[in-house]
C-alpha cells in the first residue's frame, strides 16, 4: 500500500529498493529551496506539465495548476510506473484506496499508463504540502484534490518503472 511522509521517512522506508535511487535524489533536488530543479518547477506554466528524464528509465513530470473540486477529479491507477508524488508549492488532499475496493470506469490505457475508477467514499485522505513525499504503487487508487478554494499547485510526478 501507498507510503506518506518526509522524504527522510519514506526513503528510509524503501531503502532496500534500487529502483527508487534517481527518484529520491531528484526528489531532494526538488525539496531544497536553492535548487534549479526547485526552481524550474517553480517555472512551469501554468496548466504546463514538462517531462524530465532520470536515472533507471524513471522521469518526473514536473506540473502548475489549480487545484480541483473533488467532483471535477478522478480515481486512478498504473500498472508499469510507481507515482512519486511530492508537491512543492501550495497544497492539496491526496487520497487513497486499495483498487480491489474500487470498480474500473475506464478500462486499463496502456500508453496513459492508466485505469480510471468511479467514485469511492472509502478513501484515506492524506495533506500533500511542501516537504511531503507520496508513493502510490499499482495496488493504489488514487485522486488529488483541492483543500478548499482552488489555489495554485507547483508538483513533480516522478515515474518509477514497476
């Protein structure tokens, strides 16, 4: 199931695992505020999602845009990449569900690399803000959400390969 927490907790968490490396170091390029990989984020146009390879066949997706109403979000899953999700400006809910409670809407997308799911109540909800690292492998569903009033979102989405 899905991993939360300072990038401390969550890579000594996943220590173990090789495939994570470029990731966790892109992601503390990220998190530190004098970086250039925090900086070209803070960059990115707004509803703009640029693509940056890594190490290990992984890449981040690095994003700005408001946040959504729940309604106008949706529940999703992959199956060949693990979602690094760290938001590095602004704030949103993240929630997340095993796809086994869940019921598929839109079958698998295998060059989106995704399923969509109906709604389901019977979410986690987790606060995804500066310094927060969420990893949501295939088992997790997953929908990103506004807090409130939309506000301006600044994330990188990294791309693991399974």
């Amino acid at each position: 199931m899905a991993v939360f927490g300072s990038l401390s907790a969550v890579r000594a968490q996943l220590a173990h695992d090789p495939r994570f490396k470029a990731a966790f170091d892109y992601v503390a390029e990220a998190l530190h505020p004098a970086s250039a990989v925090r900086a070209r984020i803070g960059a990115v146009a707004m509803g703009a999602t640029d693509r940056h390879e890594l190490a290990g066949d992984a890449f981040a997706l690095e994003q700005a845009y408001l946040s959504k109403p729940r309604a106008e979000a949706f529940l999703e899953s992959h199956r060949k990449y693990i979602d690094v999700q760290v938001v590095v400006a602004g704030e949103e809910i993240q929630e997340v569900v095993d796809i086994a409670r869940m019921t598929v809407n839109v079958p698998y997308d295998p060059e989106r690399d995704l399923i969509k799911y109906l709604d389901c109540q019977d979410t986690s909800l987790l606060s995804a803000r500066d310094g927060l690292v969420g990893i949501y492998f295939p088992v997790d569903g997953h929908i990103s959400r506004a807090v409130g009033p939309a506000v301006l979102v600044r994330k990188t989405v990294v791309k693991v390969p399974v």
